[in-house]
C-alpha cells in the first residue's frame, strides 16, 4: 500500500484535526487517460495526489474534500480549492453546480459507512464521459492471510486493518460492491498493486528488472494473493 505517514494518528483526535500525509499513489493516477481539465479528489489528505496530477498536467484545475481544516490548509498548495465538510452528507451549494472530468477516491471509501451510495453521489458531478479513479486495499494480501490463518485479526493504526475501516474489500468483490449504485458508471480498469515477498533475494541477488518481472508476473496470475491495493477505473456513460 502506498507509504501512509499520519502526523496525528491517536485515535482520540477527531478527523478535523488529523492530518494523512504521503508520496501520493502514483499506480492510481497513472490510470488517467485522455483529456482532463477539472479534477475533484475526495478525502485528498495534504493533497499528495493532486501534486502528482499537477505534474501530469501543470494546467489541470484541481479541487479537494476533506473533513480536516488542517489538511485543507495544506492542500490549497496544489489545489484551486478545498473545502472542508463530510463526503457522506449533503454537497454545500457552492459544489451542486460544478461538473469534474476527474473523481479520485484513493484509500477513503473503506472508511465510509455507505461507499456504494457516496460513490453514487458524486458521480452526479462527473460529466459524461468522465472518469472515477478508485483504490481500496485488498483484505486478502497474503500478509494479513497469513495472520488469518494463524488466528489472528487485529486492528492496526494503519495498512489494510487500520481501525477506521469500516468495510473490507478482495480484487474479486471490491467492483460489485463498490459500483453497485452507479450503473452510469461503467468499469474499464481493474489492477493490483503488489509485491512478492522475494526479501534478500530481491536485495541481494536480483536485479531491480528481474524483481520488477516476477512482481508483475504473479499480481498478474494471483492478484488477490499478492495485490495489497485494488485499483478501479470507471467511466461515466
């Protein structure tokens, strides 16, 4: 999963003071094709993501949610705007009447008590032909299978067990679930990010090319063993 470092992560802060930070999650934002001009990143964080779609495309207008003040301050270096309020209630007035060629949802809508219906929501602001980058980690990643067989499910402060997550989600289900309220949306990428747990072989005996082969070979053969992140791309009919 993309490195997630939490600047205030005990679980006592309310999200309007927390504040997730990263390097972005570059895998899903190379799944933007054609086109784009208006892009609306939902649970932005810092606004990691939108630097890298600045770098794409320096012209693109970006624009963020978040509950966090904190973030959003943040964020505005990247961004056009960023507002502050909760994805799962009603959009303020200044949102209802903007259209997005671009929706990104990078690792937030597990943390949703209803992800298919916000999905569904914000989908209204695509315009046609536009496109929902979404990524969700996979629950089945053979780290925490190994723990599952073992006997153990724990909740972490982060990765795929974090204790905010309310829904979990495998490379086989994560689409059906996730999409189930949005049939004008229509699914024309699904991908894992993922590794093979080669360990000192990878750091000392193979090259960088041969490690990248066989990580590409097997998320490719078993993606719901060796993919720790699901990637869906969907476009609006």
């Amino acid at each position: 999963m993309p490195s997630t470092k939490v600047r205030e992560r005990e679980i006592s802060l309310p999200p309007t003071e927390r504040v997730y930070t990263n390097n972005g999650n570059r895998p899903l934002i190379d799944l933007l094709q054609g086109e784009y001009c208006r892009v609306l990143d939902i649970g932005c964080g810092a606004g990691d993501n939108a630097a890298l779609v600045h770098a794409r495309a320096s012209d693109c207008n970006i624009f963020g949610i978040t509950q966090s003040a904190s973030e959003a301050s943040l964020a505005r270096t990247y961004m056009d705007d960023c507002w502050v309020f909760d994805i799962e209630a009603e959009f303020p007035e200044c949102l209802t009447s903007k259209k997005f060629d671009v929706l990104i949802f990078s690792h937030v809508l597990e943390h949703l008590r209803n992800p298919d219906a916000v999905l569904a929501h914000f989908s209204e602001l695509l315009r046609p032909g536009g496109q929902a980058l979404v990524a969700v980690p996979n629950v089945l990643f053979y780290r925490p299978r190994l723990k599952f067989l073992r006997g153990s499910f724990e909740y972490t402060a982060s990765g795929v067990m974090d204790d905010t997550h309310l829904h979990f989600y495998t490379y086989f289900t994560a689409d059906r679930y996730l999409l189930a309220k949005s049939p004008d949306l229509k699914l024309t990428h699904k991908t894992v990010c993922g590794h093979v747990p080669l360990w000192l072989l990878r750091r000392h005996l193979f090259p960088q090319s041969v490690s990248r082969g066989i990580n590409s070979w097997c998320t490719d053969h078993w993606p719901n063993f060796f993919g720790y992140q699901i990637l869906l791309r969907a476009v609006k009919q």
